[in-house]
C-alpha cells in the first residue's frame, strides 16, 4: 500500500508516524525522569530583561517542577544573576514579593541576614553567635544565568552541557532578525491547570483545531474558504521549531476591532495579513510566526507586537500557563483602547484551549486508549514529545 504524500512528514522523516503512547502524558515515572532529564539539563526562559529593566531591581520565578524559587536580580554592575531564593541562615527565602527593587542589598525578612546583588553575604545580624560561619562560605547559592536578546535564561545542571548561545544557536539566528526593542509589557495571564504540560504546549504546537475549537474567535483570521486548514509554514531546527500561521483569503475584522485598528497594533489585525519582508530584517513565515524553544518556551511574533508563553510542570496531571504581551508604549486613550481589545482578543481563544486541556488530561487518564495520533499538520506536536523521550532516554 502506498502511502499519500504529507509536506512535513516526507520532510522530516525522522520524526516518525506512529502512535504515541498515552502512558508519556499519564505515568508519574515517566514525569520524574522529565524532571530530571529535561527540565534539570536544558536552558529554561524565565522571564525578560524588562522586568527587572534596573541595576537593584528583581524578580522572582517560581520553579516547582524543580522543587525551588528563583531569584534574578539586576546587579549593580549591570550583569543579570540567578539565585536559589534561600538564604543561607535556615532556608528562608529572600525575596518574598513577585519582583521589586533594592538599593544594592536585600535582607532575609526572618532574622536580618544582608545579601549584596552579586549574592555576597556581607552581614550576618548577631555575627558572635554564630561561631565557625563565614560570610565568604555563605553567599547565596548561584544558578547559570545569561541573557540572549531580552530574554533571561537559568541552566541548573551543577556544569551545563553547552550554552546558551550553543542551545539557541539553530534558531537564534532567525528569531535575532526580530527587532525586540521599543516594547513594553502590555499584560500577562497565569493560568493553573489541571493538564499534562505536554498536551497544553500540544494544542499551541498546531493551528489545525482554530477552524473547528475557535470557530467563533480565532477561525475567521485563519480562514481558507472551502480548503481545510494548513499551515504556511512548519520548519523544525534540533529540538526547536516554527509554525506560521496562513493569512486567510478575505479578512474583515468585527466591528470593534475595526474600531482598535484604527488606533494602534492589535492581534486580531496582526493576523490578517502576511507582512512582506524587507532587507535584512525578519522574514515572516505566515501572518503570525510562533517560534517554539524546547522545552516550553513559546515567543509569538506578529506586525508591531510580541508575545511569550512559558509552560511551567508541576505535577504529571497539573501545569502553569503563563502569558505575556509586548507592545508599543501607548501615548493616547485611543492605543490603549486598541491594546486592551487585543488583550481581550487573545484571552477567550485561551479559555477555550484550557477547558479543552482539562478535559483531555482527565480522559487519558481512564485507561480507554492506549494510544494518540498526530497528523502531518500536528508534526510539531509530535516534534515535542520525540524531542522529550530521546531527553529521557539519554540520547539528547
């Protein structure tokens, strides 16, 4: 039997098509090698420059799949660091706000102890009682920190395997001819669910379910009248990739957002049409670029605007969703209207994704099925998973 021509799959033959099994997205053993395997050894984003934009200023990431809180602080000499936030007197931690600012020094609100930004200790409250502690054997414990484009990046493997400029280096290339400058953060979401991180960065690793899961938000933005839906693009470097997103044959916006448009930068016109590229600058793939950084890092590019996911584990059944948008500064009431309706825009498509994650998670787990299927549009799906076993298994 002859097998039907598929664009990604002929190209990517490596990747498979088979099956896959559901016991990678219900099995807790399988989880804890994920943990280990994967989220202890590869680079993670946790977050951007402009959240601690600086020298003194902080914030806090809460890591739970490894078990610990991260502090990533501004210092003084202008270097981005990361610390276990855990001060070295019994644990506590250090920072206890999301993000904030200090004047070169934080100190452990339990009993007085004074970090400096390069996490020194430089004073320890009641020093005479505390015979045999030296400040120089207690500073806070670091994590490998760097900064690629605003983009801060940890490694907590005790020596990583390369980095980062290595790990990024099949798409950093491609992504770098974004110009990231001038943007602001615009708003953020934190989602809790109950879902494998695996099957939520699955639904965002493919746009065949918009035309059918997002018929009434994101559908008319992707449509292709009697045509089934198809990606513009799909291109797969190492453990990274791509999707672009089609620009549909006709796109008229709702009434409103007609009216957004009229004023400043917006997802919903961002996707209506393909942006031609010019000189060096980034080449879009589709109207909307969605470049996938393994293992759950996520950053969307679109005409006049960015936005980031992070998918946090934290059980095999339990995930954090966190979104993030970058836009322009807003200068009038009218931007600002325009901003807060594409902040709008993307969040019912997201609580339609969420409530079909939390249904999946809790059918796999009944036994029913001992299998899943991806089809040539779902490669990047499928791309993620293999990517996660060959961690677990040691070959990556």
């Amino acid at each position: 039997m002859t097998t039907a021509p598929c664009r990604f799959m002929d190209r990517y033959p490596g990747e498979g098509r088979e099956p896959v099994p559901v016991e990678r997205y219900t099995s807790p053993e399988y989880f804890a090698q994920e943990r280990e395997r994967v989220f202890r050894r590869k680079w993670l984003n946790v977050g951007n420059v402009l959240q601690a934009p600086n020298p003194g200023d902080y914030f806090v990431v809460d890591l739970k799949v490894l078990d610990t809180s991260l502090l990533v602080i501004h210092g003084k000499d202008g270097r981005f660091r990361a610390f276990h936030n855990m001060c070295s007197h019994r644990g506590a931690p250090l920072a206890w706000d999301a993000q904030g600012s200090c004047k070169g020094y934080l100190s452990c609100r339990f009993h007085g102890w004074v970090y400096d930004t390069t996490g020194k200790l430089v004073h320890i409250s009641d020093a005479e009682n505390f015979p045999g502690v030296k400040a120089e054997d207690n500073g806070l414990t670091p994590v490998h920190c760097e900064v690629w484009k605003s983009f801060v990046f940890v490694n907590l493997a005790s020596t990583p395997e390369e980095t980062l400029a290595e790990y990024l280096a099949p798409v950093s290339e491609e992504i770098g001819r974004f110009d990231f400058s001038g943007f602001t953060p615009a708003f953020s979401y934190r989602i809790d669910e109950a879902v494998n991180w695996k099957t939520l960065q699955e639904a965002q690793l493919e746009g065949w379910h918009l035309p059918y899961l997002h018929e009434k938000t994101l559908a008319r933005a992707v449509k292709v009248e009697g045509n089934q839906y198809r990606h513009a693009a799909i291109e797969l470097y190492g453990l990274h990739g791509v999707l672009g997103s089609p620009p549909p044959d006709s796109f008229t916006p709702p009434p409103t957002a007609m009216l957004a448009s009229r004023f400043g930068t917006g997802t919903v016109q961002a996707f209506g049409a393909k942006v031609q590229s010019e000189g060096e600058g980034y080449r879009f793939r589709g109207s909307f670029d969605f470049w996938h950084i393994f293992p759950n890092f996520f950053v969307g590019l679109l005409n006049g605007l960015y936005f980031t996911f992070n998918i946090w584990p934290v059980a095999v059944d339990r995930s954090v969703w966190e979104i993030k948008g970058y836009y322009p500064p807003v200068r009038t009431a009218g931007e600002l209207f325009a901003r807060e309706y594409s902040k709008v825009g993307l969040r019912d498509p997201m609580m339609e994704d969420c409530f079909t994650h939390e249904l999946i998670c809790a059918q796999l787990k009944s036994g029913a099925k001992r299998h899943i299927h991806f089809q040539d549009e779902e490669i990047m799906a499928r791309h993620l998973g293999n990517g996660v076993d060959l961690c677990v298994r040691g070959l990556v």
